[in-house]
C-alpha cells in the first residue's frame, strides 16, 4: 500500500484561499518598505555553515539545520570504532546549514558587496527561514520572515523610523499592538550594577522568559547560572518597576547612571522617545525593562510588537546591532533593524477576522460557458476587462448551468456574467451580483462601465 501523502512537522501547505491572505499581508507589508525608502535584496535558503554557527547563541545554535554534504558524507569520519558524538562528527559530514534568520545572512551579503553598495544601505527581505524548534501553537519549523533594515548610520532617527513603519504596518492591517521598546546598554548596566557584568548575556537570557515563566522561576534560573542572593535582590525593583517612561527613566538614572554603558542607554532612550513623541504616533508605545530579545547581537535598542486583542507571542522584534559586519570582517559598521513574523500575523488576522473579502488576487468576475458560439461572443469582452485591470475569467467547459454557478460560489467570485441566446441577439450581457442575490441586464458596450463602477 502506498504511503499516505505528508509535509513534515512544523510546516505547511498554503491551499489558494490562504495565499490570496498571506500576499495581502505581504503585499501591505512591502507598500510600506518602500514608502520609507527601502529597496529589496534576497539570499539563498542555504548558507555556510561558517556564515551562521556563533551568531545566536547557545540556544540559537542548537537550532540550526543543518544539510549533510553530498556524496558519500561519512568517507571523512574515522572508523575506529570509537564512539560517534554528533558535535564531533557535524563539521565534517556538513557544511551548510539552512538559515535560522535573515540579519546574519544579510551582514554577510553587506560584508561581500561592501564596495557595491551605496551607505547607509536600506534595505528590506522577505524570504522563508528555518528553525529546528518544537512545533506548537505560533511556532513553526518553517516561516517568512519580513525584514527591514538600515545599515551604516549610528543615527537614532533610524530607530524611530523603524518604529513610524510598524505603526503603519499594524494600522494598515487594522492589528492593534503595543509596541515594548528597551535598550541592550541598560541591560548592561543592570548588569553591571548588580555587580555581574560577566553574566550580561545568561541575565538577559533570564529577563527575557520573564512574562513566560514568572519572576521566581527567573530568579531560580539567575541563581542556578551563578548570581547571588545579594545579586538577585539588586534585580527585583527593575522586575517590579511601574509608571510612565519617565518614571521608568528617573529610577533607572538613579540605578545606573553611574555605570558609563547604562548612562549610555539612557541618553539614547531618552532621545529616541523624544523622536517619537514628535512623529504623532497612532500606536502606543512604551519602555519594558523587562524586555531583553535572546539574540546575542542586539547592542542597543531593541523592540518588540505584541497583538492586544489576540494571545499570540510576539509578531514583530528587532534592534541595533553594531558589530555583527565585524564577524565577516568588516568592522565598525552600525545597523539597526526589525523582522516582521508574517505567519503569526496571519494567525491573528485570522483570529480576529481582519482579512478583506476581495484583494487584488481574487477573480471579480467569471463569464459562464453557454457553448462555442457563445463562448466566441464572450472572449473579446473577456480581454477587454482584463486590459482594464478587472481580474477576469471564462468557465472553461459547457457544462449544466447549476455546476458553473456553483464553481462561483465557492470561489467567491462577485460577479457572474451570463450569455444566452436572448444576449446575443441583442448585443446584451446579464450580470448576477452574487452578494446581493440580484441581476441586471446591459449592453455589451457598457459592460466594461458598469463592471468598473463595482469593482473599484
């Protein structure tokens, strides 16, 4: 017996009806990009290994996928008989690796055409990355990823700028989000307040799963990755911490302002806030000291975008980065950037019914198959509608009239146009307008007229 047809776990197909979605939402997404002035790249699915192993994390490189080499893969291990650990063996029986996001790749693409590209470099990329992570509700093995990035500029108004262009994703989607927006410089200075700077990285590991597991588990996490009780203490009022951004920055200037990074971070909180303030924003915003963002390269500041009206992770992150271009050896090069997470958006779009009946993708109108002679009547009509930019289509068969008016309905075309006998010999057209339930009857040279006056 044939095995039965499967994808596997974390993927999905994408059925007609949820493309037309999906490209809504992306098609929203890139209108914005290129208002702000961002021009589209794309890299492969596949890097180096080299490219992308170290830039994550622990945790991060632990969910790469990796791809075994072509070829007899197993000829450079030594059969010896000794055991076999999989870190032992990868470098050898794998090269390359699927990539975990689209920031690593595109500092790597900066770094080779460095000499080709005009600074600072706006760019914006929508492509699928991978993640060997366990698939549960709003995680995936494989989804899109929308970037958007500036690079070569240490300017704040890139940040602010960054945070106008989800404003006008999210009101453009009708999706009502608050924006969270922290700084890596404050973490460091926490950090270095409570007397650990050598920790920053496992402390902001720890902050971040602070709304996923609680404030006793983070503390019991800190504790166990070796910070003291004494510590531990210093962290609680940043945990606990209430009121306005400027309350917020009041009690962290009192914290930190005497560690040069965390004097730091403030400056720059303090002016990217006052860009804000200034750009009549329609999105609330606010500073989480609580948010860290895992990634290893974040170095300033960093944002993430949650749904109000829908419990789903975060759709949207990102923040400044300046030292990943040093990796690929190309040092002191700034960027600072964000990542829209098309497949959660969707599944809030989907949650909360947002999407639109008719996009640019859907059919508008379906001429029905009475026969041949009816059928030469029909096509020049036919043309002239999809000259005219209406999205048009014939039933391609002569088939019973309940079947092709059933074909409509379930392809949720609105308009449905019909050609009988009586139609040609008056040079005429019946429309049926499918969501009122109602027809009319017009002349074949006002067809494209009347069709345009409902479809625009």
């Amino acid at each position: 017996m044939a095995e039965k047809p499967s994808i596997p776990k974390g993927t999905r197909d994408f059925a007609p009806a949820v493309m037309v979605q999906r490209n809504y939402i992306f098609e929203t997404i890139k209108t914005v990009f290129r208002r702000f002035g961002f021009q589209p790249i794309e890299t492969p699915a596949m890097e180096n290994l080299s490219t992308l192993l170290g830039k994550y994390g622990e945790e991060g490189d632990k969910l790469l996928f990796k791809i075994v080499n072509s070829g007899d893969f197993m000829a450079a291990i030594a059969q010896d008989g000794s055991e076999l650990y999989s870190e032992k063996i990868i470098r050898k029986i794998s090269e390359k690796g699927l990539r975990y996001d689209l920031t690593v790749p595109f500092a790597r693409f900066v770094t080779q055409y460095r000499n080709d590209l005009v600074f600072p470099f706006k760019r914006y990329q929508i492509q699928p990355v991978w993640r060997a992570d366990r698939p549960q509700k709003g995680r995936y093995r494989e989804f899109y990823q929308c970037d958007v990035d500036i690079i070569g500029s240490d300017s704040l108004l890139n940040e602010a700028e960054l945070v106008q262009i989800v404003d006008r994703v999210f009101e453009a989607l009708k999706i009502n989000v608050l924006i969270k927006i922290n700084n890596r410089k404050i973490l460091a200075g926490i950090a270095e307040y409570i007397g650990r700077p050598d920790l920053l990285v496992d402390i902001t590991v720890a902050i971040d799963k602070l709304e996923k597991i609680g404030v006793e588990q983070v503390n019991k996490e800190l504790s166990e990755k070796g910070l003291d009780n004494l510590a531990i203490a210093k962290l609680q009022p940043i945990f606990a911490m209430q009121g306005s951004t400027t309350d917020k920055i009041n009690l962290l200037k009192e914290l930190i302002s005497n560690t040069e990074i965390g004097a730091k971070g403030i400056v720059e909180i303090e002016t990217l806030f006052d860009y804000l303030n200034r750009m009549n924003l329609k999105t609330t915003y606010e500073l989480d000291l609580t948010l860290a963002r895992g990634l290893n390269y974040y170095t300033g500041a960093i944002f993430e975008v949650k749904s109000k009206d829908f419990p789903i992770g975060s759709i949207c992150g990102g923040g400044r980065y300046d030292n990943l271009t040093g990796i690929f050896g190309l040092p002191d090069v700034s960027g600072v950037g964000i990542s829209f997470g098309a497949d959660r958006i969707f599944d809030v779009m989907t949650g909360l019914q947002l999407f639109p009946k008719n996009t640019s993708e859907s059919t508008s109108v379906i001429f029905l198959n009475f026969g041949k002679t009816e059928e030469n009547y029909c096509l020049p009509y036919l043309q002239q509608l999809r000259d005219n930019g209406v999205n048009a289509e014939i039933y391609p068969d002569q088939d019973k009239l309940k079947k092709q008016m059933k074909y409509a309905d379930s392809r949720q075309i609105p308009i449905v146009v019909l050609a009988g006998e009586q139609e040609l010999e008056n040079k005429q057209f019946t429309l049926k307008w499918m969501q009122q339930g109602t027809q009319e009857t017009v002349n074949a040279d006002v067809l494209l007229q009347t069709v345009l006056k409902h479809t625009q």
